[in-house]
C-alpha cells in the first residue's frame, strides 16, 4: 500500500528538480520563426575557442580578438515562402545575437577576419559552409517547395554568455528566441 505522504514528497521533488534543471540550462535551437518571405531557425550553437577550415588550397584559423572572449558559431537554416526571389546581403550588420542582459553581438566575417595557417588543423571543416556574402534565393528550388540555405554564421561572444535572441535582418526581420 502507497503512503500518500510519501508519494506527495516524491512527486514534489521530482517538479522542484526538473524547474531547477530547465531554469539552469541554456537553449542552443530556436524554433522555427516565420516572417513574409522567409521562414529561419538556428538547429544549434556551439561554443569554441577557433574554426578551422580550407578555402581554394589554403587553410585558414578565426579566433576571438580578446582573451576573455570565445567564439559561438550558430548553425542556422533558412527557407523561401511567399516571395518569387528573396535577395539576402547576409555580412555584420544584418545577424544579431543577444544575450540574456540584452546586449548585442554583431556576426563575425569568417573571409576577412581570419589569419592564414601553415597546415590543416584539429577539426578543420567541421564548422563550414558559411552562411556568407550575398545571395539570392528562388522560391523553389527542383521539385521542393521551397528552396534552403544552411550554414555557420561566427560570433565573438563573452565565455559566459547566455543566448535570448538572434535577430536576423536580411531579406526580412525575424526575431528567433532560445
């Protein structure tokens, strides 16, 4: 037989738990956000020290500017909707991510703000394509209804960060929240 004392504690420690766990976690995906011409998520952030990677026979590093600084790189994803063609000039001015304290981070040019290494490197390629530079995406793209564009988009963000927002403006608007 069941003690309902018991098994009131055991039910209220398990809610206290897992309040204390999702407060405590921060998000790195976004749902997908729509707006009138396209619709965007962010499948994932990762926090690292470089990226690596290899562009026309050469290898490249990008590392923060500050020592007390760290890179986030967000694997963002984007689809057409409504428009025929959605022009998109994607550099530092139209990617946003904001932290907790509502302050923002500008998006880091992985073609100019890099140096040249000698040699591959540990995980090179591993954080490309790059979602870089300007583009134009048809409404559809083959047999698919839509046409997609994935890709890494850099951040030189505090170490300690937590993510609230990335605020994209290009091609259209769209606040995607963590």
């Amino acid at each position: 037989m069941i003690r309902w004392p018991l098994l009131s504690a055991a039910i209220l420690a398990g809610l206290v738990t897992l309040v204390l766990t999702a407060c405590g976690a921060t998000s790195t995906a976004t749902d997908w956000t729509f707006g009138k011409s396209l619709a965007v998520r962010v499948k994932e952030i990762r926090l690292t020290e470089e990226v690596r990677y290899s562009f026309e026979g050469k290898h490249y590093v990008v590392k923060p500017s500050q020592a007390d600084r760290t890179l986030a790189a967000a694997y963002v994803e984007l689809r057409t909707r409504e428009a025929n063609v959605v022009y998109l000039s994607i550099n530092k001015d139209t990617i946003r991510l904001r932290d907790e304290k509502y302050l923002d981070y500008r998006s880091t040019d992985p073609f100019q703000e890099r140096a040249e290494v000698a040699d591959t490197g540990p995980r090179e390629d591993a954080l490309v394509p790059f979602i870089w530079g300007d583009v134009s995406l048809p409404k559809q793209c083959g047999d698919t209804p839509y046409c997609e564009l994935k890709g890494w988009v850099l951040f030189e963000v505090p170490r300690d960060i937590k993510f609230y927002q990335l605020i994209w403006d290009t091609g259209d608007t769209i606040y995607l929240y963590f």
